[in-house]
C-alpha cells in the first residue's frame, strides 16, 4: 500500500492555507501599526486610492507622497486630470521614475469621464477594462477603496506569503499561477475583512516582513512562519533582480525629460545633446521616448511633452 503523500507547503491540502490562523494576529498588528498616509483616509476616496497605486508602483512611500499631494490638490477627479494635455501628467510626475505611469493615469482619467460619468468605477471587471489597469491594480482598487474580496498581490505580499505559508525566503521573480491560487486561498470568507487582510499582509511586508534585515522580533505570526520555524533557509532559486540606473538608458531618459518638464516651451536638439555626451545611447534614449510617447518631436528639431 502506498503512504499518503505529504501536502506541500501551501498546497491546497495545507491547512495554514485557509489563512485563518494568520488573519487576527495581522489583521489586529495592522489595527495598532499601520501608518497614516493620505490614501488611506476616507477623504481620499478611489481617486486618491487610484492615483497612490500608480505612483507607489516600484516607488517608496517616502519619494511618492509630496508627488500625491501636489497630484490631488491640481487635479481632485479624473475629470480635472483628462482636461488637461497628457505632457502636464508627465510634467507633474517629475522624478518619480517610470514615467510612462503619469501617461496610463492620464488615459485612465480620460476613460473614466468618458465612460463612467467621472466616477472611478467600483466594477473590478470594469476598473480591469480602464487604459492602464492591470489585474494587480484593479484589485488594489477594488479592495482599498471599495471594500471588495480581491487578492492584492505585490512585492511585500508576495514575500509575506512566501516566507510565512510556503516557507521560502522570496518568491519568484515573477509572479506565477500558484502564488494566485495561495493568494485565493488565503482570504477571509468576508468582504471587509478580505479588504482589511489586503492591507494588513502588505503592510507587514512593507514595515516588517522586508526584503533585507526583517524584524521577526516585531511580526505578529512570527510563530507560525514556516521560513522562520525552518531556519531561515537562504534563497537557493534564481538570482533576486538588482535595480540599476547610473550609465542607463533610464538614467538619460531621465534626463532628457527633465529639460522638457522644466522648460516653459519646445526645446532644441541641441539643448537635450547637453545631457548626455554619449550620442548614439543618448539618440536611442530619445528615441525610446517618442516611441513612448512621453516626447513629442515637432519640425526645425524641437521636442515638447506630448499634447494629445
């Protein structure tokens, strides 16, 4: 006869992948831990939840927030934001980075008037159909500022997931099939409470549970982490992706864009060639950003930020 097989860690056999025994402890840690910040508050409304979840995608909190505020107090609706030429988004996003985020924000306030009055939609299905909104965003929308039962899945959640249910250090450069399925799986039965774990796991990941120097001493399932209850073994799957950007082309789109957001009109080739001294990475650089659409070249060898 053959003996049983033992379920996998977070496998759907697993009984710590009900998430029950993890919900109070976060959800409790949350209630006492979690910081103040602008979107969080009811004034901000799923504008306010929106426009936070584009800035604060591969950006710290610290370099997002007086980015927001400024944000929110020019354009308070979508409607604000879509009257407004495109190239103004890319000029008020300054150095956040990824600047092709405030061209997607843009596209989504457009659709938003167009199609629903306005009013970011509470429909995930309809949030998901918005110029610019992927599954992790819709989500993120559908649950901060609606209350709904989504799995919100970024970076801290993922490795709060990875460390406390499935045992492993991170998880996978990309996020997988599985990791949806645990995340699933990991929700509470009701809508608040979801919403409320949604927002627990990843502050946790964000003040807690972090990539580097986590503070186990501080997390609140720290007895039931099974990375921690297995040594904290190291990570033996593919090399963590490193973040570069001195010598980049990032680098010089950067600040290519800079000249443009800062000047009052057009701007010459010859004022952008003084960026860069490097020509052919330089050219590639801005050529990346008309095909982006972030620059808009005009004739005699101007380039503005894009009006349309």
């Amino acid at each position: 006869m053959t003996a049983p097989t033992k379920p996998s860690p977070g496998g759907p056999s697993d009984p710590a992948a009900s998430g029950v025994p993890l919900h109070a402890p976060v959800i409790d840690w949350f209630d006492e831990h979690a910081r103040d910040l602008p979107w969080r508050r009811p004034e901000a409304g799923a504008w306010g939840v929106m426009v936070s979840e584009f800035m604060l995608q591969q950006t710290p909190v610290s370099r997002v927030l007086p980015v927001y505020e400024q944000w929110l107090a020019r354009w308070p609706r979508p409607a604000d934001l879509a009257a407004e030429a495109p190239g103004e988004a890319v000029r008020a996003w300054g150095r956040l980075g990824y600047p092709r985020r405030a061209l997607r924000l843009h596209g989504a306030a457009a659709a938003i008037t167009e199609r629903h009055g306005g009013d970011v939609p509470s429909d995930h299905a309809q949030l998901l159909a918005l110029p610019g909104i992927g599954e992790y965003t819709a989500a993120a929308v559908a649950s901060f500022a609606y209350g709904q039962r989504h799995a919100v899945l970024d970076t801290n959640v993922r490795r709060v997931f990875a460390r406390a249910v499935t045992g492993v250090q991170y998880p996978p450069n990309a996020t997988t099939a599985a990791e949806r399925r645990l995340a699933r799986a990991l929700l509470p039965a009701e809508e608040a409470s979801a919403a409320r774990w949604a927002a627990a796991s990843m502050e946790l990941g964000a003040l807690v549970c972090t990539a580097k120097n986590e503070s186990c001493h501080r997390c609140p399932i720290a007895a039931q982490c099974a990375w921690r209850l297995a040594g904290k073994p190291a990570h033996d799957g593919p090399p963590r992706r490193g973040q570069t950007y001195a010598g980049t082309d990032r680098q010089v789109r950067g600040r290519l864009l800079a000249v443009l957001r800062d000047a009052a009109g057009p701007v010459s080739q010859a004022a952008l060639d003084q960026v860069w001294q490097e020509p052919v990475q330089r050219a590639r650089a801005l050529d990346g950003l008309v095909a982006d659409g972030l620059v808009e070249p005009l004739a005699d060898g101007l380039y503005r930020l894009p009006m349309s």
